[in-house]
C-alpha cells in the first residue's frame, strides 16, 4: 500500500489509517460505521489499454466522492489475469445509490468520462453486484504477520 505521503505500509500498522481503512468502512464525524451498500464493479479490460483505464480510474476519485459516494477504490491486477480490473463504492443505502446515479447524468465531468471510455473502447465488459456486509468481519487486521 502506498499512502499520499510516499510511504509504504499495511492497514494495519500506520497511525494514519483512518482514511484508509477502505474495505466496507465509513469513517463519519471520527466514528466507523458501516455501509449499508457496497457496489462492487468488474471491468474486462482491453489488456494494452490499462494506462487509459488507470487515467479513468483516476478522474473517478474526485467525482465520485463530490457526487456522495464513498470511493473505497479502483484496482488494476498486479499478477495472474491481465484484463479484470474491480472497484468498489459504498453507500449508506440504495436510496442513496439511486441519488448518486442521478447525480452522475446531470454531472459534466462525469458525462466526459463516461464518454472517454466509450470513445477509447477500453471497457470490454463491466458488472455491478450490490454487496451487504457480513456483520464482525469487515477490517479485520492481522495478528500475525
């Protein structure tokens, strides 16, 4: 995990992990609770295409949190397949989803990225699954390393 700052590290093991604690976590007025919704997005890439998915990804990071959702992050694959990528956005209920995507139609940097990606073909396929959390399992850090 690389954090703003450069460094390296776990979830675990930082002081600063407060913002980072990304799997199924929100972090509101300093106290977590949990996202009643998580979407969970699957993108078939077109393998020599990854930077323009990344470039992608990244305008994602301002405009999803500024149209309320709760980016928890987009992920490209390091090893093994080389075309899946996945990103996962939390919201505090499908209401809440429903006005997020309203959002996004009526929003101009989103509608640009949306066109971006339709224009440069990079998103072979993508899926969406509405995920719950298992109460006691989310950010569960290791005792062990």
């Amino acid at each position: 995990m690389r954090f703003r700052d450069g460094r390296h590290g776990s979830l675990c093991d930082e002081p600063s992990v407060t913002e980072m604690r990304v799997l199924f976590a929100f972090v509101s007025n300093q106290k977590e609770e949990l996202m009643a919704v998580t979407v969970f997005i699957r993108y078939q890439l077109d393998p020599f295409q990854r930077d323009a998915f990344a470039e992608y990804a990244r305008r994602w990071g301002d405009i999803i949190p500024r149209l309320g959702g709760h980016l928890l992050g987009y992920f490209l694959p390091s090893e093994g397949t080389n075309d899946i990528a996945q990103a996962l956005i939390g919201f505090d209920s499908l209401a809440g989803y429903e006005r997020y995507r309203a959002r996004l139609r009526e929003d101009a940097a989103a509608r640009a990225n949306f066109t971006m990606a339709q224009e440069k073909r990079f998103i072979l396929r993508e899926e969406r699954t509405f995920l719950a959390p298992v109460e006691g399992t989310l950010d569960r850090c290791a005792l062990m390393s």
